[in-house]
C-alpha cells in the first residue's frame, strides 16, 4: 500500500467509531500488535527513548527517531503515527524540516504536543508542519497534543475552558485532531467533544471511562500511551530478577506466544519488501 493510501486510510479511522492504538516502541513490538489485528500503529516517544537508551523528554537523537521510524515501516503494512514530543526544536521551520524526515521515513501521522511552551508557539509548528506537508502532497495527519490536564497547567475549574481554547488556536493553524492526555473526567470529555471541533484522543488511565463510553460520548481515538512499554519492562525485570538470583527465567506458563510464534512474525519480511 502506498503512503498516499495510508494517509486516506488513517485518516478515515477518526471518521466513525473509536480507533484503539496500542503503541509500539520498535519494530519488533510494532510487528506483534499489528498481528493482533491493529488497524493502524502509534509509537509512543517514552518507549522509543528507552528502546534506544534515553531518557523519555525529547533526549532521543533525531537519527535513532527515524531509523526506528523506517524500521518499524518496513515490517508493517498498516498506517504509522509517530510520537513527536515538541518536534526536537523550538523553531518552527526546524521542526517542519524534523517531520519531512518522518515522512520520508514512511509516517502518514504525528504527535505535537505544546508541553510547558506557550500555545502560540505550538500553532506556528503547527501551521509550518501543514505548509511543508502540502508542499511535498502528503495529507499528514497531526494530533495536536495539549498538556492542560497532564501537567495541569489550568486550575480544575479552568481546565477544560483552557483545554478548548488551546484546541481552537491549534484548529485554526491546520491540526487535525486534539490529545488531551490526563483527562478522565466523563463531563469535561463530553464538553471537549461538543466544543473543540476536533476530534477527541484521549490516553488510557486509571479512572477513564470504559470503551463503550468513550464511544457515546463521542472520543475518536484511545491511545495506550506507554503503558504497555512499562509493563512489557517491569514484565523483563520480574523475570530478569528471578534467573539471577534462581536460575530461572521461564516464560509464564500459559502464554500464546513462544520462540516460533514469535519468529514466524517475521517470516517473509525480506521478501516484502522487493
């Protein structure tokens, strides 16, 4: 599938129903979720830093973000959306050359998130990154990540008139959907969704509603964020812990997945791609 068809296709999934991304933080783990049945992959940043040896916050060489980039695309054949923390700069047309490289490397969609930096700021990122992406006639989908809720950067009783103001300034600069991580509350979803004029992705947390209510109340996209990064991690430690001081370090008993299992994942991936 070309990256022209990837792009109608990602984008099409925030168009009905509730898109579910587990996210991957190599190629290796992209590869297993889109066996599972993953209509499209996401690549959370803390996953990816740690992967590679770095702390999570925008520490990652550029370099490694997109040879992992290309990695994970040359083993799946289902759109890519990549965690792009702030864009790895503070310039605006520095960040755009920064995602020119994510579409080179396959992407048809990012993260961007405004972080502690003043909203103004993240829209001129914004409205570059659109400007680059239609120059090159690529329709990369940007989800606009705001930090209201994360890093409270509004008082509770502010917080979701904060968060909708962030969303119209990021709308008017081209996003086209709005990430509001940390928000579980169902009436502050709900105004989000009715207010924003974007769609909503909200991120797995203790406290959030359940599936099919975050389907009525109209969220269009649920990201795993790191959460599954952290367990497969605290998953290597317990059995890590348990062959240096016993000796052993079996897999769970059980489990579907085993050496052939996994290895047949990647049967035929050479040949893929000639």
């Amino acid at each position: 599938m070309t990256a022209i068809n990837h792009a109608a296709t990602f984008r099409q999934l925030h168009q009905h129903g509730l898109l579910l991304l587990a996210n991957a933080w190599d190629a290796g783990s992209a590869r297993l979720i889109e066996s599972l049945g993953a209509k499209a992959i996401a690549t959370t940043s803390a996953g990816v830093a740690w992967a590679n040896g770095y702390a999570d916050g925008s520490h990652l060489p550029m370099q490694q973000s997109i040879a992992t980039i290309a990695n994970i695309v040359r083993v799946i054949r289902v759109p890519l959306s990549v965690d792009f923390e702030d864009g790895y700069a503070s310039d605006p047309a520095t960040v755009a050359d920064n995602v020119a490289r994510v579409i080179d490397a396959g992407a048809v969609g990012i993260n961007i998130e405004d972080g502690a930096d003043s909203p103004d700021l993240l829209a001129s990122k914004i409205e570059r990154i659109k400007r680059m992406a239609a120059q090159r006639g690529v329709d990369l989908f940007v989800n606009a990540r705001t930090d209201v809720y994360l890093r409270g950067l509004a008082s509770d009783e502010r917080r979701v008139e904060e968060t909708l103001a962030r969303a119209a300034r990021y709308r008017a600069a081209g996003a086209d959907n709005l990430f509001v991580p940390g928000v579980v509350d169902a009436d502050d979803i709900r105004r989000i969704v009715e207010n924003a004029g974007l769609p909503l992705n909200v991120m797995s947390r203790p406290g959030l509603p359940g599936v099919p209510e975050l389907a009525a109340l109209g969220v269009r996209r649920l990201s795993a964020g790191a959460s599954i990064s952290i367990a497969t991690l605290d998953c290597v430690a317990g059995l890590t812990s348990s062959f240096l001081h016993h000796g052993e370090g079996n897999p769970v008993p059980g489990k579907a997945l085993d050496y052939g299992a996994i290895n047949r994942l990647f049967d035929g991936i050479e040949a893929r791609q000639q």
